[in-house]
C-alpha cells in the first residue's frame, strides 16, 4: 500500500497490479487457513479455525477499506490541485 503515495506516478501500481497482490495476499491466507486446520485435533478445532478465519477475514477487509481510503484521498489531493476536475464541461 505505500507504494500508492511514491511520488512519480508511473511507479504506483496500477488497479490490475494492486488487485493481484490483494489475490495473492487472499490465497497465502486461505493456504495457511487449512495447513493450520490440518494440524488442529481435540474439540478445540472448531473455534481455533472460526478465530483463524475470523482474523483472516479481518485482515483482508483491513486492507480493502485501506485501499479504499488511499484512493478516496489521493482523489481529493488531485482534485485540489487541479489534475483534473470532476465537474461536468458542455462541449
């Protein structure tokens, strides 16, 4: 995510490339997911695996609403010093 503030623009990553990292950051998750419910025996399983999937979920909406925020601000700070203009032009 701090690669969205680098100062040149051309070195930000690109919608395709944040939502491949978001990807890749979801399958590291869901792989550690069922190696830890694997290794889980006894009837404490169920609520190590709900904590786990909680904390997981928790985690990608975390940085989902973050990248949301980033977004929304860079937005603004573009808007306010004139990159471009959401106001509608008659041609």
């Amino acid at each position: 995510m701090l690669k969205c503030w680098e100062e040149n623009p051309h070195d930000r990553p690109t919608f395709g490339e944040l939502k491949d990292t978001m990807k890749e950051m979801e399958r590291k998750h869901r792989v550690m997911y069922l190696e830890m419910q694997a290794l889980r025996r006894g009837p404490q399983k169920f609520v190590c695996s709900f904590i786990l999937v909680l904390f997981c979920f928790s985690v990608c909406l975390f940085v989902l609403f973050s990248f949301i925020i980033l977004l929304g601000i860079r937005l603004v700070t573009a808007c306010k010093i004139g990159m471009f203009s959401l106001k509608k032009t008659d041609n």
